[in-house]
C-alpha cells in the first residue's frame, strides 16, 4: 500500500512465507507477505467502505485479524483466502453500521434506520452456497476447479500439475462447472 510500504523484497513465494510463519510465528514474516497484497486489500475495503481512511483503517485491522486466523486454517492459495478475509471484514463492518435517515414533516424529526445491504448480503450468501458446493466436488474436479479459478492456471499448466493430459482437464472443469450450477439451483429452490 502506497502509505505502508516496505523496501526489502524476499523471492520466497507465499506458500513458503506461509509455512515459515506457521512455523516460527515471526510477525516480521507475516508482514512481509501482506505488503505483497496491500494495495489489493485496500481496493477491496475502499470498494466496500467507500471511504478512503475507513479503507486505510480496514487494511491494518485485517492484519491484526490475520496473525492468529493464518495459524488455524489451512491456507492453499494465500492471495485468494486474503481476499475473502477483507472482503468478510468489510461485511462485517457494514453490518455493525446502521445507517440512519432524518425524515423531515412538518413540526416533527423522525428517525429511521435503513439497511440497504440486501444485495450484499444476497452475494455473500450465494459465495457461502458455492464454497459448500466445491467442497461437496469429487477431489479432482475440485482440485481443477482451484487450480484453474483461485490460482489462475491455464489448462496446460493444469495439466502439468495434476499429470493429466489436457482433455482430462478439459473435461473435469466443465463437469466441475455443471455439477455447481446444479448444486447452485438445488441450494435456491431449498431456501
């Protein structure tokens, strides 16, 4: 982040700072790590807040949230999970805050909380159904899945990974995206 920057730069990925900082516990490393993602931290609070120093605020509170989180979970793709974390921070933020409105009548003030966050919420509730839905996958539809949305890999690289050949990934990710859209459907009609 533009405010926050720190001039030493490792060439440890971020699965080895992980692991090293599951290891040592050392905060240093764990610093090093989230400056990698800090200004994609802060776009992601900004988007939500809407609020430059809320944002800025919002970026040192999901550190302090992650030095004890990334202890307990199983992190795969880091950039990704760090993702989801601020984006739940800022949900979270969002729903603590009740918005209020001044309704103006003649000789009387009245006040009336809104929450226009449905939508939000809506979104939310719908990446929850999905995160359900790809753990209920096959484990190789769902590595592909992982591999292919969360990390960005192409079907080639896939392919190389997974030792599969390229049809094989081919064919698991569109089954993978089928068999989500019908858990997806069979979660709505559920509700």
């Amino acid at each position: 982040m533009f405010f926050l920057r720190n001039q030493k730069n490792s060439t440890a990925t971020d699965q080895e700072l992980v692991q090293l900082y599951k290891q040592d516990g050392d905060i240093r490393v764990l610093a090093e790590l989230y400056q990698r993602y800090m200004d994609l931290i802060y776009a992601v609070c900004l988007k939500y807040l809407k609020d430059q120093e809320a944002a800025k605020d919002a970026v040192m509170a999901v550190f302090e949230e992650l030095v004890p989180k990334l202890l307990k979970h199983e992190v795969d793709h880091f950039k990704g999970w760090l993702y989801m974390v601020a984006k739940n921070f800022c949900l979270m933020q969002l729903r603590s805050q009740k918005q209020m409105h001044i309704v103006h009548d003649e000789d009387i003030m009245q006040l009336t909380e809104t929450l226009h966050l449905n939508g939000v919420f809506e979104k939310e509730e719908q990446l929850n159904q999905l995160s359900k839905c790809i753990d209920n996958l096959s484990p190789d539809q769902k590595q592909t899945v992982q591999l292919f949305y969360l990390q960005e890999k192409c079907y080639k690289e896939i392919a190389v990974i997974t030792d599969s050949d390229w049809n094989k990934v081919r064919s698991l990710i569109q089954n993978a995206r089928r068999n989500l859209k019908i858990c997806m459907e069979k979660d709505i009609i559920s509700d």
